[in-house]
C-alpha cells in the first residue's frame, strides 16, 4: 500500500519521461534540472492515521523477537574486512564489473552498520566504497556518480552523528562529482535521492526543519519514480535493486518521520512511523534491522508524546528484535534501551528500570566510554540510582549532567532545573531535609520559569520531583509551607492538556494576526533550538574528536536564538496577558484566591498520588485546611469504578438492569476525602473543586453527607432515594479547571444583546446513518413494561482500530435541543442544526458570538478513543454524508479557534469519563478550550445519559434562569437536580412509573467554570 501511494502520486507527473524507460539502457538522458522539477512538485501522501490502539500493530512482529540469535548478518565480518583491506592495498585481482559489485556491498554493509547504531563503521564502509570507485575509476562517467552517492551517504552518516562540519563538506564534494549524463533514469533518481537525503538531514540538524520536510519529499520523490522504472523489469537485477530502493524509501521516511516530530506534528510522525514499520517487511535484506530501528523510532515519538506504557511496550518489542539479530551490543539497541528504561521508571516500574540499565552496562562492558558519552548524564537514570539508594552513582552522573548542560546550553534551562530538582530529592530521600529545601524551591522557580521548553522526554521527573517537595513541606506542616505547598500543587494539575494548549497555541491566536505571528515565531525558534540541542548532543556524545570540535559551531549559534525565543515570549505575555494564562497559568496564594471568592464561596482542591490523596480547603474568610488520607491512585481508582456501576452500568433493557447505587460506599468516600476539611467549606453555599485523576470520573454532588441509606421505594421505582442527604441538597457544586480559574472568571460580564440559544445535535456519523435517518426513526422512550433506554457512547476501547463511523448514532438528542430552544425562546428553524447540519464547518464558518448559550448534543471524545486522536474533541457529521470540509472532529485545537460570547456551552451526550482515567483531562481540556474561545460556564455529562431525564433537567435548568436572570448558574443546577429529586419521574396514563431519584438521572451533569 506504501508503495502504490507513492508511485500513483509519480504517475501522472513523470509518466512522459519514464516512459519507454524500462530497461537500463533503453532511454535517453535525463538532467538534473528536469528531475528535480518534477520531484519538487511531488506530494507526499498524507500519513494513514494511526490507529488508537498500539497493540494491534506491534502483534504482527511479535514472531520477529522469537528467533534466536545466531545466523545473522553482522556489521563487519571478517571476511567482508579483510576483503576490503585487500583492496585499499591496492591489489589488482578485481576487473571493473567486480569492483562495481564490492563497492555496492560496501554501500550495504554501511546501511546494516548505520541500522545497529554503528556510525563510525558506516562512515568506514563508505570510505572504502569511496576508495573502490578512485581505484577502478578508469574515466568511465558512472563512476564520478557513484562517487557521488557515496559522498552522500557519508554525509547522512555524519550529520545524523552531529558532524555537521564534515557532513557539509562531504556533501559539496558529492556536488562536484555529480553527473548529468547517466543513461539510466533509475541511476539518476538513486543518485538524487542520495543528495536530497543527505540535505534534508544536514538541514534538520540545523533546525531549519520546514526546509528539511521538503527535502526528504523530494527524496521520496525520487525513489518512488525509480520503484516505477522498475516496474515491468524482469531482469535477473530488477528484484535485488527493488528491495535496495524500499530500504532507502524506510530510511528517508523514518528521518521525515523525526522531523515532524521535531515541528510538534506528533500525529504525524507516529503515522508515518508505523505505516514505514508496515512497510519494512518488503524489504527482506535486513529486514529485521529494519524493523528494530524503525520501531525503536516509533517508541521515541510516543515517548515524546508522555505515552509512557505504549512508548514502554513499542521499546520493549524493539529490543526483543535488536537481540534476536545479534546487535545487543549497537548504539541503537542501547537507545532503545534507554527509552525503555524511561517508560519503566514513568510507570513505576523501578526494580525493572534498574535491570534494563545492568543489561546495557553488561553489552558495554568492553567500551564503557562510549556508553558514557551517550548517555553518562541521563537523568532518568540518576533518578533510578536515587530510588536504589545509590547515591554515590547519582551524584556523579548529576555533576556530569550538570556540567554538559551549562557547557552546551548555558545557564536558566528547564534541564538544569530538573538536575537541581533531583539533587533536592535525593537529599529529601537520604534524610538531610534542610538541604533539600532551598534545592527544591529553586527548582519550583526555575520550572515556572521555563515552562513550555522541557525536554519531553524527561517531563514526566517534574511530578516526582515535586511529589518529594510537597512531602517534605507537609511533614513541616507549618502555615507557611503548607501555603506553599497548596501553591506548588497547583502547578501539577492537568499536565496533558497544558502540554496540547501549549502544541495548539496558533490556533488560541487565529482570530488575531498579530497573536498568530508571534506565536508562529515563538514556536519556530522553539523548534529550531530543540534540533540544534540534539545536534550538540549527537556530536558532543560521539566518540569522534572530529564530530566534538565542529560542535562548537553548533554551540555558538544558540545563545542568540534562546535570547529572541524570551523576548518574543515576554512579548507575547505583555500584549496579550489572556493568552499568557491560558498557556503559562499562575498559581495564586491563598490570600489571592479568598479575594477573588464569592462571599459565599470555598474552594477544595483534591490531588492523589500513587501513595496518599492529598486534599486542600481554603474558605472565602480563615485559614487553609489540609489533609493527607492513605487513599492512593490504585485505591482511589476502585472506589470510583465501585460508585460508578451504579450511574454507568453499561447496556441495559429494562429498569430493573440499573443496579442499586451504593450509598454506603459513597459515604465512606465522602467521609475520607471531604469530611476531614469540612470545616473550611460546611458553611458556604457554593463549593468550588478542583480534581484530577480518578476522582475526575466522579460528580462530587452524589456523594452522601451522612450514613443514612436508601429509604422504601413505596409505589414508585427509586423514590427511595429522595431520602438519602446528597451534598447536592446543599451546595452548588462547580468544578474548576484549575485553581487560577477563580481569577479568571472573576467579575466577568457580558451586557451584550445576544440571542438566547444555538444548537448542534444529533449528527451522522457515516453514509449509513444518514440512509437510515430517511427512514421514520422511533425515539427512545419508556413504556408501561419499564423498558429503558440510555444514550449510546462509542463502544472503542475494545478495538485496534476505530474511526469516525464507528460512533453509535444520537437520534434522541433532538428532542433535547427542541426543548431547550423552547424554554429559551430561541427559533428553532434558525438556530438548530440537527443531522447533516451539525457538521464541523458550520460550527467553524459560522458567527457564534451573538448567542448566549451555545449546545453540542453529541459524543465527547478523548484521547484514544478513535484512531489519531490525542486530544479531547466533540464527534460532528462525518464530512463525507454531510458535503461538508474537515474530519467530523471538533477538537480543542479547533475550539481554541472559535469567537463566543456565551453564558453557558452545553455538552450534551458527552461522555468524557474514560475508563483510562483521562475523563477530568478531557473535562479540563474542553473546558479551557471553550473558556478561552469566549464561554463563562461548560455544562458536561460523565455518562450516558436518560434522554427524558436529561429533557427534564436541561429545561428546567434554562427555564429557571429565563425566570431570575441573577440566579447563579450552579445554584439553577442544583435546584434543578433537586426537582428531578423530589419530584420528578417517568409517567404514562398519569402514572409515575419510576421517580429520576436514582442518580443515574439526575448526577451526570457537571458545571465547569464559572458558577456564578
């Protein structure tokens, strides 16, 4: 399939010159000129996307790490050495044709030693290639080109070693050797290839990455023409030159694949990667090698990405396969190694971590100074000889560390901070508390300060880093450190969703030129600085002398580029301080957060580890209260899952399907987490939250404020429950974002003359269900056998692959959204968009700013749930059924785009708890996605819901605000919930059948934001 993509999108184009071009020397001359017009104007095909699930695609190679080690072709055999030595010595028993054929093995053997993570016998090989051609150059034209090429591949070598003196220079020297006369267009595409390979990677190294992209397309173009030529050639050379071909065409899309990662385009990269992996199997000489490194190449990018268990399966799979061809002992294997090890200490998997680094210090026992080179300053090791307790080896590998960073990058960068960081914890660990302090509050500034510039690879240390800090100003438990403390955790919320604002940052300035022109710049430079650390890197880990002294040319360049990326971001902060938030978010005092609180307002703030529930309360007047409860993540998680049986049973059929909601559970969740606290927060009426991980799963509102359990149900199904004190009887309840969102909705107002309501609803999600709907369609209701029905959520997770038209349709969401429009007044042949109308270019193109409350009645979507998708996002019509622009997917990139107005954002239908745990993420993605677009509150569901509880609710919510424009939206919730309580339920004849009691109907929606 890669293949075909690729020559179909050469045909049109080259199909005038390559045709009668079969054979070898059946054409014409073909220029440089002439090539590279048409290669320029090639386009590469747009990456599959790639499916949800990793799985999936690494059990096709699995059977590739079964083999054993043993009959493999290695880097340098002797024989392959010595036969090369006799030829530099000059001996004459090679004719020409024999020569070619050495020379070509030579060009092979560099691929197999590059492959291994072997550069320097790469380099070797094509010095001997090099030398073969001079020798037997008798002034036969292809051997100036096949010099070239070698030239070029030499220069791909040294570049990617971070040599960019010699690479440059070796590059030039395959310019003069280059030949516009050669007969063959397949010689002459091979040897373009080769130049514009080598020029896409010695342009990434400088970090002009656009130009590289462009680069390695064109290369791509090249070869795919050449794998066309070939195509009806049934010579005895055309398979051997084929599979010759695909191995470059793998080599040049894995370093595309590294420079969209490199631009932010992780998506990308990871599709390009994995549609390269499938591909590699084509390529049979070194087949496996292939596959190792292209792997271990994909495991970088989901590294990159902080998807730390399929970066940890992806490196272990590529290891399995590096030992299998015998190449334990390569650079490549060791990298794999070492992201490994990385996944495994962000997973919690220490002891596993420890025996990953033995194994790459027991196949380096002969060369420890080149493990040392690459990767003697790693950080996530120190952090393992922490944990372990050595700390001796910590120390050391933090000085080097420490040393390397100030000497290649200076002072002030977010590594050094993580460096101070770990030397705090380690001082933490060993007991020594007050050295830890000022280590540790150095580090917290110098975080904040260099937000947004992390090494991705070693985020994920931030949060052990500042675990230990928090613990250590806990066990202090003075006022002043436990404000401090209250200050820093704020700091930790939402670190997925902070890293995809940051990613999406243009698209936050869209509506403003100027914004999108400084973001643009800033992110430019970012990147540009990443490719150039990474040079340094390469070139300063390498064992060359050569590759370390052109370094410093690489390192003279970046002081100035890091003083332009400050200034354009102290720009941007000054400018536009709203955008300045949304991406480098404040942390407030607690003094600062009691002053922007309603009088009537408190705020708790719940944050769990792996080992302890951390649980802040702060009330408009008196101190901070703060408990620890030995409720870990794991636990935490159990208990949810336990109380969520009850609202998110799965399918049922019938009432009697919904089980009893476990109030005893609930309680005993309750008296753990806020009971403790309730002092800071019992005497207000509206009760601010703040939580992440599995509590984010949970609307805090069905939690029961005392022991007393369900009362007799009587004559009506779950009346019973009407008894039970639910905290939503009490308080209004709204979930924050973050706890700096009490700034930002502060004292906003809209006096605008708006109209009331616009509508997004019941869209189609395929061809097929736009056919059906053609067809009369019976909305789900109840009837007097207590059948019951509840919204449909997508049914992914279970699958490798899954797409837009896997989505069940929402037919019962129109009836909603007709309600809604009445109780407002809104007209509903203008302002609702149902079926093919609700598609993602309306939402785009239109003007939403006029609109005070703005609904989506459809599925919330969250990383993982289909294919490609790494961020929250609302499913629309499908672009196909609905003749409209885009991919059915309103993701938060998008929503950051959009201009509003509103008081409310409805998220109807949305289920946005995933059973990963990503539900608050996904919450708080939306949320200030919609916040920052210009919405006040956000309206969202945790499961799927009843539609004629829902119809009840949304209503009743609305038509209490249409009736006391001051009642505060969470109060209008919570009497809202307190009418389907007490009074509401499913009737036929004038008989109540079930009461909407249970909390299945009445709990699923959350306010997100401002309350007020």
């Amino acid at each position: 399939m890669f293949a075909k993509a690729y020559i179909g999108a050469a045909i049109l184009l080259a199909s005038a010159l390559i045709s009668g071009c079969q054979t070898s020397g059946s054409s014409s001359a073909i220029s440089k000129e002439e090539a590279l017009k048409i290669a320029v104007e090639f386009q590469a095909a747009s990456p599959v996307v790639a499916a949800r699930s990793i799985d999936g695609f690494l059990g096709k190679f699995e059977i590739l790490a079964k083999w054993p080690c043993g009959n493999s072709v290695q880097d340098t055999p002797s024989s392959r050495r010595e036969m090369f030595k006799k030829i530099i010595a000059g001996l004459p028993e090679y004719n020409n044709q024999r020569g070619i054929t050495k020379q070509t093995e030579a060009q092979d053997g560099a691929t197999n030693a590059f492959l291994r993570g072997n550069v320097s016998n790469a380099v070797e090989y094509t010095d001997w290639a090099i030398t073969t051609v001079r020798r037997y150059n008798f002034g036969s034209n292809p051997w100036t080109g096949y010099h070239a090429i070698h030239s070029y591949q030499q220069a791909f070598y040294l570049a990617y070693a971070g040599d960019l003196e010699r690479a440059e220079s070796l590059y030039f020297d395959g310019t003069a050797y280059s030949t516009e006369r050669w007969q063959d267009p397949r010689n002459v595409y091979w040897l373009y290839a080769h130049q514009y390979m080598a020029d896409g990677a010695i342009k990434r190294q400088n970090g002009r990455l656009d130009a590289a992209e462009l680069s390695f397309n064109t290369a791509l173009g090249f070869l795919a023409r050449a794998m066309q030529v070939f195509e009806g050639d049934n010579s005895r050379f055309a398979g051997w030159w084929t599979r010759r071909y695909r191995g470059k065409i793998l080599l040049v899309k894995s370093e595309l694949g590294l420079t969209l990662l490199a631009q932010g385009r992780e998506a990308e990269a990871e599709a390009l990667l994995r549609d390269t992996v499938n591909f590699s199997g084509l390529v049979e000489m070194d087949s496996k090698l292939y596959i190792a490194f292209l792997i271990g190449r994909v495991s970088e990018v989901l590294s990159a990405q902080n998807r730390h268990l399929d970066a940890f399966k992806t490196a272990s799979l590529a290891k399995r396969i590096y030992s299998s061809v015998c190449a334990d002992g390569g650079l490549s294997s060791a990298e794999v190694r070492e992201r490994l090890a990385r996944a495994q200490l962000a997973l919690g998997n220490f002891d596993d971590a420890k025996n990953t680094y033995a194994e790459m210090d027991k196949y380096f026992e002969a060369d420890k100074r080149l493990l040392n080179l690459k990767f003697g300053d790693s950080l996530a090791r120190a952090f393992n000889e922490i944990l372990s307790g050595d700390y001796s080896e910590a120390s050391k590998r933090l000085d080097l560390a420490l040393n390397r960073t100030i000497e290649r990058f200076g002072k002030g960068t977010s590594r050094q901070a993580l460096i101070i960081g770990l030397r705090g914890l380690m001082q933490a660990t060993k007991g020594e508390t007050e050295a830890a302090r000022p280590l540790f509050e150095q580090a917290m500034v110098e975080f904040y300060q260099t937000q947004g510039q992390a090494d991705s690879r070693d985020d994920w240390l931030k949060k052990y880093i500042t675990d230990g800090y928090l613990d250590l100003l806990q066990k202090g438990g003075s006022p002043d450190d436990l404000s401090k403390a209250f200050e820093i955790a704020q700091t930790l919320e939402n670190g997925k969703v902070q890293q995809a604002l940051r990613q999406n940052a243009a698209r936050a300035g869209a509506n403003n030129p100027e914004l999108a022109d400084l973001i643009r710049q800033e992110q430019d430079l970012g990147q540009q600085i990443d490719a150039l650390r990474r040079t340094l890197n390469s070139a300063l880990s390498s064992a060359d002398s050569k590759a370390q002294a052109s370094a410093e040319k690489v390192k003279a360049s970046l002081p100035a580029l890091f003083q332009a990326r400050q200034e354009l971001a102290a720009d941007i902060a000054n400018k536009f301080p709203e955008f300045d938030e949304l991406i480098n978010p404040r942390p407030l005092t607690v003094a600062k957060l009691q002053s922007h609180l309603p009088s009537n307002g408190a705020v708790v703030v719940v944050r769990t580890t792996d080992s302890a529930t951390q649980v802040w309360a702060v009330p408009k007047q008196g101190d901070l209260i703060f408990k620890t409860i030995p409720i870990g993540r794991i636990e935490l998680n159990e208990t949810v899952k336990e109380i969520r049986r009850a609202v998110d049973p799965g399918a049922i059929a019938s009432l009697g399907d919904i089980p009893a909601f476990d109030t005893a559970t609930a309680y005993e969740l309750y008296n753990a987490l806020l009971a403790p606290v309730s002092k800071a927060w019992k005497q207000s009426r509206s009760l601010y939250v703040v939580t992440q991980g599995p509590l984010g799963q949970l609307p805090l509102s069905l939690l029961p404020t005392t022991p007393n359990s369900k009362g007799d149900d009587g004559n009506v199904l779950f009346a019973g429950y009407r008894n039970v004190n639910w905290l939503a009887n009490s308080h209004a309840v709204t979930v924050l974002p973050s706890v700096g969102a009490v700034a930002t909705f502060s004292g906003q107002t809209s006096t605008a003359k708006r109209r009331p309501f616009v509508g997004f609803g019941d869209p189609f999600f395929s061809g097929g269900q736009a056919l059906a709907a053609t067809k009369p369609v019976e909305v789900a209701q109840n009837t007097q056998t207590r059948s019951v029905t509840l919204r449909s959520k997508p049914q992914t997770r279970s699958v490798n692959s899954a797409d837009l038209a896997m989505l069940p349709r929402l037919p019962d969401t129109r009836p909603e959204l007709q309600g809604i429009a009445r109780s407002l007044g809104a007209n509903q042949a203008t302002d609702l968009y149902l079926g093919l109308r609700a598609n993602e270019q309306q939402v785009k193109t239109m003007d939403l700013r006029p609109y005070k409350v703005i609904a989506f009645a459809t599925h919330g979507l969250v990383p993982g749930d289909l294919n490609g998708l790494h961020q929250p996002a609302l499913a629309l019509s499908a672009p196909g059924p609905s003749k409209s622009e885009g991919d059915g997917l309103l993701t938060m990139a998008e929503i950051l785009g959009l201009r509003l107005n509103a008081d409310w954002a409805v998220l109807s239908a949305c289920n946005t708890a995933a059973a990963d745990g990503e539900g608050a993420e996904a919450i708080s993605g939306l949320g200030r996605a919609f916040f920052y677009a210009g919405a006040r509150a956000l309206l969202v569901s945790s499961w799927p819901v009843h539609s004629g509880a829902t119809t009840e609710l949304t209503t009743t919510l609305f038509g209490l605000q249409a009736k006391d424009r001051t009642l505060a939206r969470a109060e209008a919730l919570r009497q809202a919930r307190q009418h389907l309580i007490r009074n509401a339920g499913y009737q036929a004849d004038g008989k109540m059948l079930f009461a909407y009691a249970h909390p299945i109907f009445w709990a699923p929606f959350t306010i997100v934001g401002d309350g007020r």
